[in-house]
C-alpha cells in the first residue's frame, strides 16, 4: 500500500468516523428528550393516580393506569423508530 493510498483510506476513515459520531449525537439527543418527556408523563399521572386513589375514585385510578400505559407504549414506539431512523446504512 503506497502512502497515498493509506492517506486516502485514513481520510475516509475519518470522514465515516466523524459521520458516526453524529448520527451518535443524534441519537442520543432524541433518546434523551424521548425519556425526558416519559419521566414528566410518569410524574404526572402517578400525582393523578394518588390524588384520586386518596378520595377513593378506583375507577379514576384505573382509566389513568391504562392512559399511562398507552403513553409508554407510545413512547417505546418513538424511541424505536428513532433508533432505526438514525441506524447506519450497510
């Protein structure tokens, strides 16, 4: 392998490993605001939960269980579609 070409392969190392690195970033911003919005989801449904399971509304407390449990499945959905959006290409 001459020098010119171990020069152009580490160009184009450097050009994918830059490229990665910012589909990482991507990611990761995406995962992070992703869990962000669950946590102040699950914050706010379980202050739901306590103030009508205190006046002993059971039915209340139950259609915030499932309310909360469709929001987390909507949730995942984002997080693996945002996953794969940002999977590198083969």
């Amino acid at each position: 392998m001459s020098h010119d070409d171990a020069l152009a392969q580490a160009v184009r190392l450097q050009e994918y490993y830059k490229q990665e690195l910012e589909r990482q970033r991507a990611m990761n911003t995406e995962l992070r605001s992703a869990v962000a919005e669950m946590a102040r989801t699950f914050q706010e449904t379980l202050a739901a939960s306590v103030d009508a399971a205190e006046t002993g509304d059971l039915v209340q407390v139950r259609k915030i269980a499932y309310a909360n449990k469709a929001a987390w499945q909507t949730y995942l959905a984002q997080i693996v579609a945002a996953a794969a959006a940002t999977a590198p290409k083969k």
